[in-house]
C-alpha cells in the first residue's frame, strides 16, 4: 500500500511534533514543509522542502494536509485541503467560530474526506484509563481541572501571539471538555466564565487567565481554569479530579515537575483511586488504590500515536462522525465560556 503523501503546514511546537511523527512512519511520505517564518528544522527533518506558502504546498497534490498553525486559519486550510481532494488533521481548536467549525465537519461529510482533530488525550493510555475509572464513579459527576502555564521569554512571547485568535481558556479547555464529555456522556445545559488581563503586554480586549463553570442534563458540574504568563503560579498548575457517589479518582503530578514543560501537560505520574464505600462502623471499606503509569508515553510518542490513528482511519475508511460531533461539543462549550466571560452572564447551551 503506498505512503500517504503529506503537506505539514505550520511548524510550531505541534507542527514539528507531527511532522517527526510522519517522517518515522513508513504510511506517510513527506512531500512538503510550510511555513510563514523561517525556521530551524531538526536533523531528521533536513531534507524536506520547506515552502513560504499553503497554496504552494497544496500544488503538489497531497493526500493529506496536517494544519498546524494558529486557530484563526484552521478552517480555511481544512476546508481547502479537503476541497483539493486531501484528507485533513487539524490541531485543535478547529475553528475559532461554532460556525465555521460546523463549515468544516460538512465539507468533510460532502467530499467524503477524513477530517481528524488534534485531541492527543485520546490516544494517551493513562488518560483512557483515567476515564474509565471515573466514569464508574457516577452519574453524577463533579469534575475539577486546569492547566495553568507559567510562561516567559520565547514561550511567552507564543502565548501572546496564541491569544491574537484564543484565550487560554478556549485553546486548552477544548481537550478538557472533551474528557468531561466522554465521562458524563451527557448534554452540556449551561456555562459561565469568568477572565482576568494579568499583563499590560496583551491587548485590553485580552484575558490571559480565565476559568469556566459548566451544568451537564445529567447534574454533574465541571469547572476548568487556564493561565499563561510569567505571574501564573506553579503551585497548582495541574488539577485533575473527579467525584462521584462512589468515590474519587485523581492524577497525581510529579511535584517537581514544572508547567512549561509540554511533556508534563499530559503526563500523570500515578492515578488515585478511591472508593466511598463503608461499613456500620462508618470506616472505608477499602484503602485508596494507587494506580502506576510508568513507562508511559511521552509527547512525542504521543504524536506518533495520534497519527498512527490518522493512518488506520484513511485506510481502513473508519467512521469519524462521532468524532467531528465531539470536537465541534467540546468547541462550543470553550466558546460559550468565553463569550460568557466578556458579557458577564451565564450562558445557556
């Protein structure tokens, strides 16, 4: 079978993630690097051409074009690639609009293309494992989680850029909102947010921390909150916690480990268990379980892992419906939030 031919376009810090992933596949051949700026490519990536422009990348006919680049073009390089006939992965967010992110599902649904959505928590076996066990836990659910960064020099300056298109609330939530949804499998019914400008480096019309409430039909509640910027704190930059009726399940860090460092955004270190049974003495009918994820994977091969996923659905012509439907949920969500933020009233969904 031959390789998928591949157009990487965008060379951030997930750009060149995938692109490695790609280039140690033997399913993908590499036809094309894009990007706006120069950059330093590592040794394994040396010999791609790299190309100043999309179009100039979508001349040379790719079976699948990977978006990689700031939220507010993610719609227009999807629904040209797919329009051009090539299959698509895009980072998250998928859009910076509900609409246009809606746009895009039903170019994919027209041209019969596949349309995958960078939610690399889906392929991590730890955080899989982690949703299982909450979701034994209820309904109801109460869902903690955040992912507060402290950022400065270069990683500052690419959170003030990010926050050109996405508060740190939309571009992070999405995949927390994803992992609420697959534990509660019930409708979102309301949001409120709330943001805060930290720094006078970002425009007034900014919020580089923000926090977000949602109500799920089934009355479970999930709150999550993200920061960037050199004032955020390190002491809880990483809260991931659910509750139930029967009892909690948490990831527990690394205390050492520090926010900026992307492999720590999905590493869990070790995942607590802890069961609400107890006897008529009112004692714990069992001890917390402490559940070891050593040996797991690490960013980039979590990247591999998501594009072999991008690989088994172009070939083996998977269904990617609910998929799209869920990128699109957990999208609208982050988006309501935000809109909620700046409005200052709760949102109904």
């Amino acid at each position: 079978m031959s390789a998928l031919r591949t157009l990487v376009v965008g060379l951030g810090q997930m750009g060149l993630s995938h692109a490695l992933a790609y280039h140690r596949n033997p399913g993908f051949e590499i036809v094309g690097l894009v990007n706006r700026s120069p950059v330093t490519l590592p040794g394994e990536l040396r010999g791609y051409p790299v190309l100043p422009a999309f179009e100039a990348g979508l001349a040379l006919k790719p079976d699948l074009v990977s978006v990689n680049t700031y939220t507010d073009s993610h719609a227009a390089h999807a629904v040209a690639a797919m329009e051009a006939g090539a299959h698509v992965f895009v980072e998250k967010p998928l859009a910076p609009t509900v609409a246009e992110a809606e746009r895009v599902v039903a170019v994919a649904q027209r041209t019969g293309r596949k349309l995958v959505v960078g939610y690399i928590l889906r392929h991590h076996p730890s955080w899989i494992e982690f949703i299982r066990q909450a979701r034994r836990l209820g309904p109801p659910f109460v869902m903690r989680m955040n992912l507060n960064q402290q950022s400065s020099g270069a990683a500052w300056a690419i959170h003030k850029r990010l926050m050109d298109s996405t508060s740190p609330v939309v571009d992070c939530g999405v995949h927390y909102l994803d992992v609420m949804l697959q534990i509660t499998d019930s409708r979102p019914v309301q949001v409120r947010g709330m943001g805060v400008r930290l720094s006078p480096e970002i425009d007034p019309a900014q919020v580089n921390y923000g926090h977000l409430q949602v109500i799920f039909e089934d009355g479970s509640v999930g709150w999550y909150e993200a920061g960037w910027g050199p004032m955020i704190s390190e002491t809880a930059y990483f809260v991931k916690d659910v509750m139930g009726p029967n009892g909690a399940v948490s990831i527990i860090m690394d205390e050492a480990a520090a926010s900026a460092d992307v492999d720590t955004h999905t590493r869990t270190a070790r995942i607590r268990l802890h069961h609400a049974a107890t006897g008529p003495d009112g004692a714990f009918l069992a001890p917390d379980e402490l559940l070891s994820m050593a040996d797991e994977p690490g960013h980039q091969a979590l990247c591999e892992r998501e594009q072999a996923f991008v690989l088994d659905a172009v070939r083996g012509d998977r269904d990617l419906g609910r998929h799209m439907r869920d990128a699109v949920r957990s999208l609208a969500v982050v988006l309501a939030a935000d809109r909620s933020m700046r409005e200052r009233r709760a949102i109904d969904l």
